[in-house]
C-alpha cells in the first residue's frame, strides 16, 4: 500500500499548532479533499469517560476496545508497558484519504510548518534545526529566515502552500479549469 501524503505541524507547547490544524483541516476539507489527522500527545491522555462500559472493558485488561455506532467508531489499543509505535505503524492503521495532517511528531522527516506565538511556552525557534520545516506561521513578525512566512491566521494562504508542497490535486479544481 502506498504512504499518504502527509504535512505536519510542528512548534512549542502554545505556539497555535492545533488552531492551525483545526483552521487547516476545515479548510482543505471545504475544498473537498479527504483529511485525516495525527496528533501526538507527550503525555498519558484519556478519550474514553470513567464509568462508560467501554472504560470498563480497558479497565479489565482489554488490549483493544472498538466502540462502534451509526455515526462513528473508534479504535482505542492498550500499550500496557509496550513500546509507543511507530510514526509509520500509526499512518498504516489510518483509511485511505487525500492527507494525514500531523500534529506534534516534530522530530519526523516529514514536510512541515513550524507554529510560533509570543505566548508559546518556549519560543525557541525549531526551524534553524530541522531541514523538513519549510515554512513558519507566527503571529509576529519572523525576520531571521529565508523560510516562507505566513501570518498565524492566513489558513488560505498556508493551505496553498500544503497544496503545493504535497502535490495535492482537488479534482474538483482540475475539472472546472478544463
């Protein structure tokens, strides 16, 4: 099976990259491109309510709960004391679609934009570091690259330039211009 084509979001705790990937998927998503998401999480996280049956089950030992619906599964796998998988184990388990939109997983080989905010936690630049950042989206002036620079909130100039980063081709797009 062939990789997805993915873009990431990299930046500090604060620095605007989940607004930037929520602004981000609404908009590639408006011009209907199939968008799926990857969030990485330094932390122990929790997506299931205490007390839900399905709490119950991982509660019990369960190595993997699937919760299914009409309107939605999901997919929740125990590590219990396993290794964290892999950035491509992770793109492998994910259904076919146009873009993985990555957030967080900044020390990937992967294209990406670097997330910067005056409140960001740690506003040392990642960029001057990593070959794969192509771009910087601030809400401050960024003067000391000779990367592309985009105002925090330009989501339509900035999913442009995801567009032609990833070679993504709406046909949508391509069938109007013919």
């Amino acid at each position: 099976m062939t990789q997805p084509k993915v873009f990431g979001i990299a930046g500090w705790k604060n620095s605007g990259k989940t607004g930037l990937a929520v602004r981000l998927v609404a908009e590639l998503t408006r011009r209907s491109y199939r968008v799926s998401t990857v969030k990485h999480a330094h932390h122990d996280f929790d997506i299931d309510k205490v007390g839900a049956d399905s709490y119950r089950h991982r509660q019990a030992g369960a190595h993997e709960v699937t919760i299914v619906s009409g309107t939605r599964y999901a997919i929740m796998h125990e590590l219990r004391g396993a290794p964290e998988p892999s950035f491509d184990e992770i793109l492998s388990r994910l259904a076919p679609c146009d873009l993985v939109l990555i957030e967080g997983y900044k020390r990937e080989p992967i294209p990406k934009i670097e997330a910067r905010r005056l409140e960001s936690a740690n506003r040392e630049p990642l960029a001057p570091t990593d070959p794969h950042i192509l771009a910087i989206a601030a809400d401050h002036a960024v003067t000391d690259t000779t990367l592309a620079v985009f105002d925090l909130d330009d989501t339509e100039s900035i999913a442009d330039f995801v567009e032609r980063v990833t070679g993504l081709q709406n046909p949508l797009r391509n069938s109007n211009d013919l």
